[in-house]
C-alpha cells in the first residue's frame, strides 16, 4: 500500500537509528592513525548505512489487496453476460442493468463527439467509463469509505493519463462537470494528470490490471500468510444472558427466536428489532444456577416441518425434582391462537424424561431431520469417563444417555407413548437396545446441524453434523449415520481412551470426520455446513468453533476422496473488514451457531458465561471478497402482526468504519436507461411523444451542474420557442374563459410574429432552404446535448430529423466503419435509418 511505500521512500527508524550510532560513534572514536583523517571513517559508516537503507524496501509486503465497488460493498460475478463492458463479466462491480446503463452514457458521448466534428477516441473512452465495473472501482473512484468524495473520472496512471490527455482531451468535457479539470485539461497535461493520477499507484488504470499481488486470488476468501481465511461480522443481536440457541420457524416470516439459558425465547424481526413480550418464558420451571459454566438450563428447541399449519415446537430443558433428582425433559407446545408471536404456556405435553446421573453432560439438541422425524442428542450421563456400569451409558444400546434418538411425534404408541417408534430405527427389534435409539457412543454432542445441501446440485442435502465434547484430550465432528458407534468410552478421537474396549474387535466404531487435541482449543461447538446466498466463497464449508478458546474452524470437503481438510478462520485486517457496517471482532465463549431461514450463517457468543450475564451477542457471517449478485438474494417474507411494543436494535461494537460519520457523497447512481421511443411510420414524430421521451430521458439523470455551453447563433432561441408553446397551451386549457380580443398593440405585433412564422416550419424545398434547416437542426441539437454531460439522451429535433443529422455528420468523419463494430441495436439502429434517407 501507499503507506509502505512511502515508509520505504524515508529512512526507517532503524535506519535513523543507524546513523545516529555513526554519527555518535564518529564524535566518540578516539585518535586513529596520523593520516586517516576522521572524514573517511565518517564516510565508510554512511555508506553502510545508505546500502541497508537501499535494500529494506525489499521487505516491505506487497499491497493488500481489497476489492470494493463504489456502492462501498465487495464485488460479485455477474448472473448474466456483459455486452458492453465484457471484460468484467467474470468478476467485478456491475450487473447487466449497470453496464446497459454505462453502454448507453458512452453511445450518447459518441453522438455529441460525432455532432462536434471531434475525434470519437472509442477505445480509450470505454476503456475509462467501464472502470465503474472494475472489482477495485472504489480505489479508482479513490472512494474506498463512504466518507469521501467519489471522483468523476477513475484514476489513470501517468503513462495512460498522458496518452489519453494528447489524443482525447475533448472527451473530458463530456465526462466531467469539475471545472479545475476542465480548465487544466485543455492546457497543461502534467497537471491535468497529477489531478488524475492516485496516491497509491496500485489501483491506477491500466497498472492494477497488471499487479499480481492484487489479482493473483481476486474473488477468493482473503487467507493471511499463515493460510487463515479471513472472514468479517456484522453485529445483530447484543446483551443477551447466555444464548445457547438461535433458529426460525420455516414459516416464511424470516423471525429469529433466541433462547437464553435461563427459559426466555425472544423473537427479533427481520430488521433486527426485539419484541417486549418473550415468545416463551421458562425460567420457572427451567433448572440453572448463576455457576460459571453450569451446564443445566433451557438447552434446546426445535420448530416442527409444518409449523405454519400446526404451531407446534419442542423444546429441551433440566428440571430437578425434590432438589435431588435432575432430569431432562423433552415437551411439545403450540403457539397461542390469538398471537402469532407468543406462545401458549398451558400448551406443554411431555413426551420424554430422562434421569440425569450428575449435573454435567446434558446434550440440549433438537432438530428435525429430512425425514421429519424428530432428533434427540443426549449427554452420557456426566462425571468424567462415563463411569456408569460396565461398558458405560454411551456403549450400552438399553440406556438413552449417550445417544442419539429418533422418534415420531406425528402420533401416539399403542402403548400409551407419545410419540411412535419409526419402523426403520436400526435397533427397533433388538430385544437389548431401546428401540428409540439411532446411533450411540457419544459423550455430549454440543450443537448439530441438517445440512440443506447445495443449492444447485443438492449434494450433501439430509446430511447431520454434530460437535462431541472430548474428555482430556481431544474434541471431534462427527457425521451421524444410522446405526452408528461413535466410540466412546473406548475411543477419543481418534485415540484409545478406554485400552481394553478399544481393542475389541467387536467395537465397529465409525472416526470423526475431524479431531483437534486440546492444544488448539477444549470444548467444541458444532456448527454448520454454509448454504447461504450473500457469500458464494463459503458455500460448502462446515464453519464451527471452540468454547473455551474463542477460535473459528472450517472444514472442506474433498468429494472425490470424502475427506475432510481443516481451514482456520481468523477475523479480518482492519484493510480487509474495510465496509460499512462491518466488525472484525467478537466475544470469546463461542455457545452455539445458528442458520436463517435464508441459509446465512451466524454464531452466539458471550464475554462472561454465566446464565444470568447479559454480555451475550450473536454475530452474522460475511465473507469481504466477494458477494452475491444484486438483487439474487433478495427475499420477500410475509408480514408479522405484532401487538406489542418493539425495540430497536442499537449495536455496542465499534465497526471498523465508525459509524457516527456520515457519507461526504452517496455512491455514483444507477442511471436508469433510457426508454426508446416508439416507431413512427413518418419522418416526423408528433411533439407529445418527443416532449414524453425528452421528460422520461431527463427524469433519469442525475442533479448535476451543466458544464458552459458553446456560443451560437441562436443560443437562445430554443428556450423561446419552448416558452411559446408553453403560454399556448395555457390559453388552450384555461377553464370556460374564452380569449380576449387581441388588442392594438398585440394587433400590430401580430402580422409580424405570423411573417417570422414560417421560417422556421416551411419545409425545405430547395438546396438552400435545406441547408439552412439543416444548419437549424444541428444547433438544436448541439445545444440541447449539453445540457447533460455524461447521459444526455432526449433531443428537441424529431426522430428521423436527428437520426438523419447523425448519419450526415457520420459520413464526414468517415465513422460508418466504426459504428458497425459496436453493438448489435445500435448498428441496426444506424442501417435502419440509412435505408429510410
């Protein structure tokens, strides 16, 4: 960047310091030898120092990449093909409709060149016009925040600002309203482009086409030298007391429903407000303590598939009976009928309890899988080492801790259950084994996740992840099958925990996906797989987290082997979190993940974990290299009544761009294109139609100042005859009044006004008459033109008179060859007019 550049241009600090320890030594030293004078000891030192100072520049870093667009978000792959500006149809800042809107701007330049008799310099004026469609547009427009001024014209470098300056400075005027620039344009190259040029001569034009530092990975996550991928959040939710889960209700609400460990469920809307009222309130019945890192709590919940038909929901939480004995229990409840945000409390149906030996080890998760079944991960039972009976609670197939169990809650047992065995439950005929069982040999699954699949192939779709907790050593992910051992107590890990349940051969246990030893962090949080639409680069990876550490981790599939390669996530630079909005920072104890109903990806986290701490915050994912088309991830969400009261959200984290400031200029416009006018079977066109296209043309251009028109003959006589028809009109419509009698003054007037008359609507019937109305029409036309430099498209002429004007000017300049190189309707355009002269 600029910064070290100019560093390396100065004489660093060790340098400095290296020239004081000479200078100083050089006063210090004592006598030397008669006829080594001090001077070419001095001397000596200096250049050893200058040498060192030569060569650190070598290590300085090359430049920090950061590609943004000048609406100061990242840039995108276009959904469709780029006419105009085609080389950024890979990768860049515009859309199809921004590069229409950027093709028509240059075409109605190219109509004024052509008007003027100037040298049309097509290649190069596209060549800068497009640059709004550079993946570094911000940096070309030098608008890399939203709190300076965008510039008109992107940054050249001085080679290609000086080219452009001898061959097409006539074209600036047409580009820019800046009058510094247009004064130094037509006089002084240097400083015409000392103006253009930028501070940091990375980003000019045509040099950052050609840096490999800043497109060797362009549109790829950002990764720091040690290989870390760096990811940037956005603050959504704050002060919240321990929120161990976040989910939606798959009703097309797009609500978001956080839990906190102590029983209350709140619902925030989709512009991050939270209701007064929570959605359920628990804590009566909840079992918690203020202990740091109790275990015990509101611990799960889970929408059923068709909850917008049915309002049903479950939900996970400890209870204790006569303060002895701990529980947890699995209920049903239903929303209320008269508050679409507010549950029913006398609702609740207990479908399962299950005694919990110590207070540690609870499980907590709930989900729902493709199948519509209902999933439930419980702990093995607490302590260390699963020291219940011989093999364990997790190994033994006729206890419910250390499992993961499936059920149907869409009906009753014959028996008198709630819920039904499905009859594909691995174990549902084992005589040994509890049929609710699906697979076993878990420790305490913290966090599981339904993986929805790609979006375009649907691979990985029904897929289950799941975090287990490890005991002194490692922490593991594992994918759930049916029917699975996933090890423990005979295995952590990968490695033996129990030696001689890990050599039986019976074991048959299925490994992790991926394990870490407890040098990188101590307790794991599941996560999940991203299938979002705002960050393409994420898709497919599994993002997950460690408890006590705070770190981020991601798996990558390799499909062609199924392995699994780790990938660290760290926060980004505060260069590369450079957005509005944007925080590379977050709590440490990393409790939960959640996904919305959009697929975009966040996670929970709390700077003190306790249940009754209101430090917790849940934090959005967001990759700054790239991001999804506009417009592509654009949702419409049903709308919410709400009863109650709503509070807004108001962010605690300081963004990397400070947030208090406002935008010096909003970002350039998206001009809207022009509508064609219909076709007219005559030469002329009727005014109302011309007058409509001139206002539709005019509303689609930005408030900008006219740059000085050129002086003519009849500068003024447009504006007149506008003014004319106006005062017409207004004695045509006037209300039941009928005209006054014209009087002797206007009388006499009058003949003279009829006789001036015809000048100017007689048809041309000789060669003189035509030149003149041709001269006419050419002035009208050069003057209304200029009256927007950058998007002029309405002409007061008629159609076929200007379309004719075009062509005469065109065989002049010999551009007939050009034009047939450009698009498609605008060559037919041209052809089309010249078959009709």
């Amino acid at each position: 960047m600029t910064s070290k550049q100019r560093d390396a241009l100065r004489p660093s600090g060790a340098v400095c310091a290296l020239l004081r320890t000479a200078a100083a030594a050089a006063r210090a030293s004592p006598k030397r030898a008669r006829g080594a004078p001090d001077a070419i000891f001095i001397n000596i030192i200096l250049i050893l120092a200058i040498l060192i100072s030569v060569m650190l520049p070598a290590t300085i870093q090359p430049a920090s990449a950061h590609p943004q667009c000048l609406d100061f978000e990242p840039p995108f792959k276009p959904q469709w093909h780029l006419e105009f500006c085609s080389q950024y149809e890979q990768f860049g800042c515009c859309d199809q409709r921004t590069d229409n809107a950027i093709a028509e701007r240059y075409w109605d330049v190219i109509e004024q060149l052509e008007t003027a008799g100037y040298d049309l310099c097509e290649d190069m004026l596209k060549e800068i016009m497009c640059q709004e469609c550079s993946p570094y547009a911000a940096h070309l427009y030098d608008a890399e925040d939203p709190y300076t001024p965008v510039r008109d014209l992107p940054g050249l470098c001085f080679g290609y600002c000086s080219e452009f300056h001898s061959k097409c400075r006539h074209v600036v005027r047409y580009l820019t309203d800046n009058q510094l620039l247009l004064d130094t344009s037509g006089r002084d190259m240097a400083t015409f482009c000392s103006l253009i040029n930028l501070s940091d001569q990375d980003y000019c034009y045509p040099r950052v086409l050609k840096s490999t530092d800043l497109n060797r990975n362009l549109g790829q996550v950002v990764e720091d030298p040690r290989g870390c991928l760096q990811v940037c959040l956005t603050e959504v939710a704050n002060s919240l007391r321990n929120p161990v889960l976040m989910l939606h209700s798959g009703d097309d609400t797009h609500r978001m429903f956080i839990a906190e460990q102590l029983g209350f469920v709140w619902v925030y809307l989709r512009d991050g407000s939270r209701l007064e009222q929570p959605f359920l309130d628990m804590s009566g019945a909840v079992l918690t303590t203020p202990w740091l890192g109790d275990e015990r709590g509101f611990l799960g919940m889970a929408f059923h598939p068709k909850y917008s038909r049915n309002g049903r929901f479950f939900i996970y939480y400890s209870i204790q009976f006569d303060g002895k004995v701990d529980r947890i229990r699995i209920s049903e409840m239903k929303v209320s009928d008269g508050d679409m945000n507010v549950a029913d409390p006398y609702s609740e149906r207990v479908i399962l309890e299950i005694e919990e030996p110590a207070a540690n080890h609870n499980g907590g998760q709930l989900l729902f899988g493709q199948d519509g079944c209902l999933y439930v991960f419980t702990g093995d039972g607490g302590k260390a080492g699963d020291p219940f009976g011989k093999y364990g609670n997790a190994q033994n197939k006729s206890s419910l801790l250390g499992k993961v169990l499936r059920i149907n809650v869409d009906g009753s047992d014959p028996l008198g259950k709630p819920y039904r065995i499905p009859p594909d439950n691995p174990f549902s005929r084992d005589p040994d084994a509890r049929p609710e069982v699906f697979a076993y040999g878990v420790r305490n699954m913290w966090r599981c996740s339904v993986d929805r699949g790609d979006p375009v192939s649907g691979y990985g779709r029904g897929r289950i992840f799941c975090g287990d907790v490890g005991q002194n050593r490692y922490e593991e992910v594992d994918i759930i099958v049916k029917g699975g051992n996933y090890g423990w107590r005979a295995k952590e890990g990968f490695e033996c925990y129990d030696i001689k349940l890990c050599q039986n051969a019976s074991l048959n246990d299925i490994l992790p996906i991926f394990a870490y030893s407890h040098h990188v962090g101590k307790s794991v949080t599941g996560g999940y797989v991203y299938r979002g639409c705002e960050s393409p680069n994420l898709n497919g990876l599994y993002i997950f987290g460690d408890f006590m550490t705070g770190r981020l981790l991601a798996l990558e599939e390799n499909k062609a082997t199924g392995t699994w390669k780790e990938k660290n996530i760290c926060m980004g630079s505060t260069t590369t979190c450079s957005f509005p909005g944007l925080i590379n920072h977050h709590h440490k104890f990393i409790i939960s993940f959640a996904e919305d109903e959009a697929g975009e990806l966040y996670f929970l986290a709390t700077s003190y974990p306790s249940a009754t701490s209101p430090t917790g915050a849940v934090f959005k994912f967001m990759d700054p290299s790239r991001r999804a088309p506009p417009g592509k991830c654009k949702q419409k969400p049903l709308p919410v009544k709400v009863k109650g009261k709503k509070f807004p959200f108001v962010p605690s984290e300081q963004t990397v761009l400070k947030a208090n400031e406002k935008p010096t200029r909003p970002p350039l416009r998206k001009y809207k294109p022009a509508t064609k006018p219909p076709a007219v079977s005559g030469r002329h066109r009727s005014t109302t139609t011309a007058a409509s296209t001139t206002t539709k043309a005019a509303a689609a251009k930005p408030d900008r100042k006219t740059p000085p028109k050129p002086a003519g003959r009849n500068k003024n006589k447009s504006w007149q005859k506008e003014k004319k028809l106006k005062e017409k009109d207004m004695n045509k419509n006037a209300m039941g009044r009928k005209p006054k009698p014209p009087t002797k003054k206007t009388a006499a007037k009058t003949p003279g006004k009829a006789k001036a008359k015809p000048k100017t609507t007689q048809t041309a019937t000789d060669g003189l008459k035509g030149r003149k109305l041709s001269e006419s029409l050419g002035e009208n036309k050069i003057t209304s033109k200029r009256s927007y430099p950058r998007m002029t498209t309405g002409l007061n002429a008629t159609t076929s008179d200007r379309e004719r004007l075009v062509f005469n000017n065109a065989t002049k300049t010999n551009v007939k060859s050009k034009v047939q190189k450009t698009l498609p309707w605008v060559r037919s355009k041209h052809i089309k007019s010249a078959e009709t002269l």
